[in-house]
C-alpha cells in the first residue's frame, strides 16, 4: 500500500509551543501508513532537532511567511500530499491562500490562541492578522483547537462553524527524569516563558516582592520584554532572588530540581510548561488562562487563580510550597491523559475519514 504524504508546515523550529506539538506529533504518526515530512519556511538555528527517524525536513529557505507563498504553490502542486497540518496565524492565513491556487485534499489548521483575548494586548501585527481569521478558516476542513476556550472564541467572534472543530489537547512526552532534588533550606519556583507582555512576568515580579526572602525564582526563556524584566528586577532589588537562565535545552530535568511551577500569563492557548511540569511531578500555580482547567486540579497538582488576583496568587505560592504532593501521582496522571500516543491517534483519526 503507498504511503500517504503528510505535512506538517512551520515557521521554524524554534522553542515555542505550536513547535514542539509539530515536532513531536511528526515523530509518533504511524509511518506504516504515512509518509511524514516536517516543512520549515526557514531551517536556520533550531531549538529542537532536526534529526527525526522517518521524518523528511523540508527546508523552503524563506525567511518571511510572505515571501513564501510560491515556494508553497510549488512544493505542493509537485508532491501532492494528500493531508497538510499547520499551525500559528500568519501561517494558516498562508497555506489557506495557497489552497485557492493548488488542490489540498485535506488542509487542518491548529489554533494554539485565544484570538481576540491576543489582539487585544497585541499590537500592529497581531491586529492586522486578526483581519483574516474568519476568512482563513473558511479554507480549512478542520480547525484542531488545543482547549474548549479555544473553540468558544472562534464561534462566537469569529463565527466559525461547530462542524469544523475539533479539540485536542497537547501531547506530553513521558520522561525519566531522576528523582526530584528538591533542596531543603529556601523555596525554589520556576517560571518558563517566552519573554513577552503577554506572560504576566512583570506581575510576577511584583508578586514575588511581597513574599519571604527564602523564595528565590528561576526564569527560563528569551524574549521581547527581557531589557524591561531586568530593569524591574533591579527596582524591586531581586537581583539575589530572581535568575534569567535564557532557552534551556533539557527543561523539564531543571523544573524538577525546583518546589513549584508558575503561570503568571494573561493568556495562554494550552500551555506546554504546565504539561511539563506536572509530567515530572511538580505542582503549577497559574491565573486562570485557557486550557489550565483541562490539566489542573485544585489540591491535587496545583491551584488556579482568578485573573488579577495578585495577592492570592502569593498566598498560593506560599502554600503550595509547603504542603505534600505526592509527586508521582501528578506524574502517572499527565501521562495517563495526554500521553503522546492518545494524541496522536486523534490527529490520525481526523485524516482517516477523507
């Protein structure tokens, strides 16, 4: 029986979430049935490898989306792969342009945002793309949303069709980690996020201020906002409580050496770091963002806290760094349901029926 080509299309392999969900769902599809390629508009200094067992890399060599649209017209009128999977605003806008110039059989876009929650603290860009939501998943057969929050907002601001939905969680890759070394004099917390408005880092920051002087915060990741974090340490005077660590490669073997994760974003679409986290055993405490319900129960891997609530935020923290998880239970539990295998099989499922 002949393979069926798929696609998986991305911007690039840097450390992001949508990246990560591509890169792992590339690795578990059933190569017995398809034949799986990774298409990256540009190559160039990936986060994650490039080197997968039975995944092609297509590298198009373009380094802006908008310089990429005949490189797609092309790669897809030759190779005809028979389902396309792609992800991110800009770029599901692209591949639905180019489905009205060449036959895509099945086109699935993954939306990994809560879309008017991120026009509204975005700026220029985020705006100008906001224009084209509803057009672009007009093209689509299905739209994969990572939470319900996801879906609702497409229906009722964007009035996307029920029919064309579909949620599926990310996937959390089972680790063996060793065991937690968590130390005993202080409070380690660990925030991991791209350094953006849109994290909350800088409440985070104030939050922080307010709590005892034996909690210290690690903060993992690159970003816009990283001049404007290091100044805000320097004026609440952290600098001995608060480290930038920059990308690590190996992130869930540092959230295990630390008490406790935070979430401090004003939105977030299905967040990978709470996965992560509670993939090796360590609690979360986040505001109420898309997605958290789905992954955290109350008193058992963590606390939810209602947005703008910063003093419970603090009260939390304290007392989830002083309470007993048990650790490998919060693992057993993320594994059991969001184990890569179920996800992937739910991807597979929407390409099984065309």
């Amino acid at each position: 029986m002949k393979k069926k080509k798929v696609y998986f299309i991305l911007s690039h392999l840097g450390a992001g979430g949508s990246e990560r969900v591509f890169w792992i769902l590339s690795q578990y599809f059933n190569k017995s049935v398809y034949e799986v390629s990774l298409v990256l508009l540009d190559a160039r200094n990936p986060f994650f490898s490039t080197d997968i067992e039975g995944v092609n890399i297509i590298n198009l060599n373009s380094i802006r989306a908008s310089h990429s649209f005949f490189k797609l017209y092309k790669l897809i009128k030759e190779e005809k792969p028979f389902a396309i999977f792609t992800t991110g605003g800009h770029i599901n806008t692209l591949l639905s342009f180019v489905s009205l110039f060449v036959e895509i059989p099945t086109l699935i876009g993954r939306e990994s945002n809560v879309m008017d929650v991120m026009t509204k603290m975005g700026g220029f860009k985020e705006k100008f793309w906001d224009l084209f939501v509803g057009i672009t998943y007009k093209r689509f057969n299905i739209a994969v949303c990572q939470s319900l929050e996801i879906k609702y907002s497409l229906v009722n601001h964007y009035q996307i069709p029920k029919r064309k939905l579909v949620v599926i969680p990310n996937p959390v890759l089972s680790i063996d980690v060793p065991a937690i070394n968590q130390p005993q004099d202080g409070k380690k917390i660990i925030l991991v996020a791209r350094l953006a408005i849109e994290k909350g880092i800088l409440r985070l920051l104030k939050i922080f201020k307010n709590l005892p002087e034996e909690y210290t915060l690690t903060i993992a990741g690159e970003g816009p906002l990283k001049k404007d974090i290091l100044k805000e340490i320097n004026h609440l005077q952290l600098h001995n409580r608060v480290q930038l660590v920059g990308l690590i490669p190996n992130i869930t073997k540092l959230i295990a050496n630390h008490h406790l994760m935070v979430l401090p974003s004003f939105t977030e679409g299905f967040p990978n770091v709470v996965l992560e986290s509670l993939s090796v055993g360590i609690p979360v405490v986040s505001f109420r963002v898309s997605g958290v319900q789905a992954i955290i129960e109350p008193n058992f891997n963590g606390y939810i806290i209602d947005q703008g609530d910063l003093n419970s935020f603090g009260k939390y923290i304290i007392k989830a760094c002083n309470q007993k998880w048990d650790h490998q239970a919060i693992k057993q539990d993320v594994n059991t349901r969001f184990s890569v295998q179920k996800v992937v099989k739910q991807y597979e499922t929407l390409l099984s029926y065309r």
